[in-house]
C-alpha cells in the first residue's frame, strides 16, 4: 500500500527534515562524509585543512613548507554524483499496511537524497518495477528532491513475474557514466544472476547495497489457517500458521537464505545492509553510516 492520497512530496519531506533529518544532525553532527568509503583518485588542487577532513588526504610536504595543515581535494569530494537505484517490484509492497516496504524506501530515498544534495552533489535515481519506470538525471537542490518524491509517491503500475533485479543493476551502470555513489534500495527478491552485475557495479563505483526486510519474512506468526499470494507471479497457497513444525521449517529456509543473500552480496563487493519495516528510520541510517566509517 503506498502513502495516503493526501501525501505531497512537499508535506513528506517536511515531515522527514523534522523527524529523521534533524535527529540525524544531532547524531552525526552533519558528517555524512562517511555514506562513501574510498576518495576519488584525481587529485585537483589543495585547501587548508578544516575540522572534521580525513587526516590521511593531509599532503605532509606542503604542510611542512608553509607550517599550515593543507589536504588534498580530489575530483570525488568537489563534484560527487549519486545514483539512487529503486525496485518497486511487486514484493515491495508487503508488511504492515501503514509502513510496507516501498513506503520505507521512499523514507530512505528522500533522506539521502536530502543529505547528499545539502552540499550541492548531484542525485539522480533509477525507478525500476521489472523494467525501468523512469530515469532522473542527476541536479542539486531541495527541487530535485522534491521531483524524487513526486514519482515515488506515484502507484506502481501492476506487474506481474519475477523481478530480474539484474536489469536494474544494469541500468544504473549504464546511466553512471563516471565513477559515482551508487545506492541500490531493494528487497532482493529476485532471479539469479543480480550478483555477477552487482560484482561488476562495485568495480567502478562505490556501492551501498540497501536491502528491506519485513520479520514475517522470516518469522510467520501463528494466524491459522491463512491464503499468501506471491506478489511476483500471483500464485495463490494456503498454509496452516497453527502448525509449529510448519513454522519451525518456514524460519530455518527463510534464515537459510537470508544467509545466503548477504554471503552472495558480500563476494560481489559490496555488504548488505538489512532495514525493516519496523526499524526506526535514524537509527537505520546511523547504523549504515556508522558501519562505513569503521569500515574504513
């Protein structure tokens, strides 16, 4: 289910600069530096250091001659494109009905989109619902989050089949012609082969691989005797939730893949990172970019 009709691009993204982007600044006092790991390799001049700047860009010969800290700047940190790559495949529509998954991902994506564009970077996004819905190209500025938002509280248009998330992968390669920040949102429920394009993405651009989790993924509570519809492909089956046995295999396979899913994801290149419908949001993004900073 997607936002309420009377949902505005402008009325969410207030509700997020109060609600998460504001509690963010207070968490990480504004150093979103850390949402990429590595630094660009064209160096393309030289500036005084500044708090908060990493101090292995400090260049020590120049800091020596002038008795002033200077950093190297690099291509990367003065003109950083982000790609925001979106699945709004069927299956995202599941979990509770005031927050399924594609309502978490419109959060995420209008969050980072926020933060990334505060420093005048450039965002640009790939819809995707098992072909690419549309493309944005990539501008600056609180309008270009607003046009985000726009289309992402637009209805997915009904599809039916297996999401083939490779395709997405693909087409953010495609449109991300210099090395950018890639940030892919999806719930990974997908055809194989998704891990090949994601291993070839993490050789030219910085990945976040975000992926949207809902617990009775893994966990299906005890409802009796129920009717699930697979959101892909529309196959109808019932199953009996009073049954413990049934329970007990249902988490030990979806476990099992979920294992599996961040083993695949890890060789290519580039770690999961899990959010749930019933995480809070901060605390979410906190973890993300709190784990890229130990990780580098």
């Amino acid at each position: 289910m997607m936002p309420s009709s009377v949902e505005t691009p402008e009325r969410l993204l207030r509700r997020l600069e109060w609600r998460v982007l504001r509690r963010l600044d207070g968490r990480l006092q504004g150093d979103y530096r850390t949402l990429r790991r590595g630094a660009g390799i064209d160096v393309t001049d030289l500036r005084e250091y500044e708090p908060g700047d990493d101090v292995r860009h400090i260049d020590w010969n120049v800091t020596a001659r002038t008795d002033v800290a200077h950093v190297r700047t690099f291509l990367e940190d003065r003109e950083l494109t982000t790609w925001l790559l979106l699945d709004r495949s069927p299956s995202m529509g599941f979990g509770p009905t005031e927050r399924p998954k594609e309502t978490v991902l419109i959060e995420i994506a209008a969050s980072l989109a926020s933060l990334l564009t505060r420093g005048g970077n450039r965002v640009g996004a790939v819809l995707y619902n098992n072909d690419v819905e549309r493309t944005i190209p990539p501008r600056n500025g609180r309008n270009q989050v607003l046009r985000l938002t726009h289309h992402l509280l637009q209805p997915a248009v009904p599809v039916r089949g297996t999401t083939d998330l490779a395709r997405l992968i693909h087409a953010g390669a495609s449109v991300a012609r210099r090395r950018s920040l890639i940030v892919l949102v999806s719930d990974f429920i997908s055809a194989d082969g998704w891990q090949r394009a994601l291993s070839q993405l993490t050789e030219r651009h910085e990945v976040i691989a975000i992926r949207l989790v809902d617990p009775r993924e893994v966990e299906l509570p005890d409802a009796g005797l129920i009717v699930v519809e697979d959101a892909e492909t529309g196959e109808l089956l019932s199953v009996d939730t009073n049954d413990p046995e049934f329970r007990r295999r249902f988490h030990e396979v979806a476990a099992a893949r979920e294992a599996e899913l961040h083993a695949m994801a890890k060789q290519a290149g580039s770690p999961l990172y899990d959010v749930s419908t019933e995480d809070d949001l901060v605390r979410a993004l906190v973890r993300i970019i709190e784990s890229r900073r130990r990780r580098r």
